[in-house]
C-alpha cells in the first residue's frame, strides 16, 4: 500500500484513533512533525500506568507551574481518553476546564491547546465546534498531523468527504503510521473496499508497537471478519490474539462477546457481556446484552434497557449528545415519535451515513416509507454497506411492496452478516420467507 493516500476518513476516529494521535503531541515544543505513534490509552490495563501516570504528572507539573498553557491542553487530551476508557463522561466536564485554563493562558501559539479542544468537540459530537478548533491549530501549526486528523474526523462526521480525503491526504504525507492506517482502513469500508480495508488495517498491525494500537488494529480486523461475511470463528481469533495483548482493552472483550454469541456459545456470550457492562456500561455494549437477552426471553432483557436510558440522560448531562444509538433505540424498543426526534436533532449535528440510515429506521417506524427510502439512498451514497443499513432497506422496500428490491437486500444482509442482530436476524428470515410465497 502507498504510504500516501487519498482518503476519505470516518468516526472510528472519534471513537478512539483520535485520542492517540492527540496524547503524541499534547506535550511537544515548537510546531512541525509531531512524533511517532503513542499508545492508544482505551484499555484499563494501561489506564492503570501510562494514563493515570500521565494525569498525575501533569496535576503535579500544574501544582508548580500552574501557568504552563500545554501542560494544561495535555491534561486536558488525557480528561477525553479517561473519559471514554472508563465510560465516565464526568471526565468530560473536567476536561472543558483543563482546556478552557489553556487558550486563556495562550491562544495565540496554543495549537496544542486546540488540538486538545477539537479532540474535547469530538468525543461530546460537537462536530462543528471541533472542526473550529481544528482550523484554527492548523493556523499556528500548519504542520500538524494530529491537527489534521481531528479536521478529517470532523469533516467526515459532518458529510464533508471531499474536505476530509484532503486532510487526510495531508496526515498521511506528514506523519503515515498506525492512526493514519486505522483511518484508512475505515475509509476503504465507507466505499465498500474491504479487501482494501483489511489490507490498512495489516498495515497498521505490522507497524503497532504498542499493546493499545495492537489491540486497535485486532479489533477492527474481527470487527471485518464478523461484518462482512459472518465469519466468527476468524474474528474471535483475532479478538482473542488482541486479548493476549492487552487483556483489558473494552473494544475487544465486547467484540469477544459479539463473536461468542454468533458462534451459538451463549452461555459464554452471556457472561462475557455481563462482566463488560459491569466495568464499563458503554450504552452499545448495554444495548448488544440487552438484546441478547431479549432473544433469548430473559427477563434480564429489561434492566438492561433501563441501564441504556440513564446512560444516555447521564452523558447529556455531561455534554454528550448520542444519535444513532438512542434514535435506534427508540425506533426498535421505545416511541416513533421520539425516535423521529432523535433522528431530526442527530442529522442537524452529524450528517453522516450512519445517521441517515437512522433516520431512515426512524421514518419506517413512524410509517413513512416513502422518505425513508429516500433517507436509504443517503445511507448508501459512497457505497458503504453493512448488514443493518441492508436490513433496514429492505423491511421499508418491503412495505412498499417493491418485493424483488426487498428481497435482495434482505438476502444482502443475512450474507453480509447471518449474525448481525439477535432480534432482526429472525425478523428478516421471516420477511424473505413471506416474499418468496
């Protein structure tokens, strides 16, 4: 593979690529180049040294130069990955302080400090206040390819994809290592090129040297394997290869639990997912073991759902604004019409593919098919495809009776992934049944 490329870039990066590519610059000097890949901080194992060990020596450092305008924008990059690595959005609020201390002391030649903003916009989906930030790093650091990849997050967050191929394009230029490979590797997915995407994410396996990148890139490569042609055997093997790793990392012990429960090993999809949302109540990981147990009539099904609602009250609260994941929520377990509302507030904030195709749901359940076609057709504009996007797709293609279309695009989804929903697996064997009569 070129090591420069043009790319378009995805949320992954918000998810937690971006936080790596921030922590390798939140303590440099002057501006230019900025140094090769940093860990990942998103497991607990290295949560529990090279995070925590970060923020206390930068709590220490403020405690006698409280007046160092970096050291606070470092602080503030570390608040954000402590945030999503304990699923503690009050870091968030500590991290808006940690920042807010930095541009004050300087904004001027702060482009660290507006790296550590547009890392902040992110994570709360803010996208257009950290597409701001961004620019305006860019603007005393034109040479940053953190600064780069935050613009390339948020461009693409906001369906600007032309803009963030560009800046991309240009990260890799200035620094090609795994963050940029990891994003590529999604870029490739968002086209439909998973041959391509698996060949990024080799790449940035071959290049990791850290247990948090390692653990990225085994993480994505099961997510592939799973997503895209069911194959669960050979995506629990790379889950359980990043595992030995780093045994703490969330992303693969939820991706472990997903494999386990495709593969018919319930029991231990079960406790795999019980053990997750005990340590780390992600509102995805909640809504996967609610599901579960709901296909599997466990009356358990329940407090999982309640647990996904506070959740999702509790990061508002903290200035994080979920989209996908509540209008999904309310479309399949809750109220049409808040889903509706959900989807209207998520497309305003995030005009991204995933959202459309939320929006979509959001239009079928509220039986206005016809728009939700058209929202369909949003979701597939770059010729990304995954098993739900096709599920969906073909329930609404169904209830316009264009039964053929239906047909194909439910048979899409079951050879995508046979594996892809514990609760619309059945629903779409069921409606393909009901098409061929």
């Amino acid at each position: 593979m070129r090591r420069t490329v043009q790319l378009l870039i995805s949320g992954v990066a918000v998810g937690g690529i971006a936080i790596g590519l921030f922590v390798a610059a939140a303590v440099g000097g002057s501006p230019g180049p900025q140094p090769t890949n940093p860990p990942r901080p998103a497991a607990a194992g290295l949560r529990g040294t090279t995070l925590a060990s970060d923020i206390a020596a930068a709590q220490k450092q403020l405690t006698a130069t409280p007046g160092h305008a970096r050291t606070w924008a470092a602080l503030a990059i570390d608040y954000v990955a402590e945030a999503k690595a304990t699923v503690d959005p009050s870091y968030y609020l500590k991290a808006e302080g940690a920042v807010a201390k930095s541009l004050a002391l300087d904004s001027r030649t702060n482009d660290i400090g507006y790296a550590a903003l547009a890392a902040l916009k992110n994570a709360e989906h803010d996208f257009r206040a950290a597409l701001a930030a961004a620019h305006k790093g860019l603007a005393i650091n034109g040479y940053s390819s953190t600064l780069y990849g935050a613009l390339g997050d948020a461009y693409t967050q906001l369906g600007r994809y032309a803009d963030a191929a560009r800046a991309v394009d240009r990260m890799n230029t200035l620094l090609p290592g795994v963050p940029a490979f990891t994003r590529a590797s999604y870029v490739f997915e968002l086209r439909g090129d998973i041959a391509g995407a698996r060949r990024a994410l080799d790449r940035a396996l071959q290049d990791a040297t850290s247990p948090g990148d390692v653990a990225f890139a085994r993480t994505y490569l099961g997510e592939l394997h799973l997503n895209y042609g069911g194959d669960a055997g050979a995506a629990l093997a790379q889950f359980h290869a990043g595992l030995v790793t780093d045994p703490s990392d969330y992303g693969l012990q939820a991706g472990q639990a997903r494999a386990l429960a495709a593969l018919g090993r319930t029991k231990q999809a079960l406790d795999a997912y019980a053990s997750l949302v005990s340590a780390v109540p992600q509102p995805q990981y909640v809504l996967e073991y609610a599901e579960l147990l709901e296909s599997l009539h466990d009356p358990r099904a329940v407090r999982q759902y309640a647990l996904f609602r506070t959740e999702e009250r509790l990061f508002r609260a903290n200035h994080v604004v979920l989209d996908t994941e509540p209008t999904l929520f309310e479309a399949d377990h809750g109220s049409p019409a808040k889903a509706l509302q959900y989807a209207e507030a998520g497309w305003r904030n995030r005009p991204f593919l995933e959202m459309a195709d939320a929006y979509a749901w959001a239009l079928y359940t509220n039986k206005r098919y016809a728009e939700a076609l058209r929202w369909s057709d949003r979701a597939l504009a770059t010729g990304w495809t995954n098993a739900l996007c096709r599920f969906h797709r073909g329930m609404i293609e169904k209830s316009l009776s264009r039964r053929a279309a239906a047909r194909a695009d439910l048979q899409a989804a079951l050879t995508l992934n046979p594996h892809f929903s514990p609760l619309q697996v059945p629903q779409a064997r069921a409606a393909l049944v009901g098409l061929r009569r």
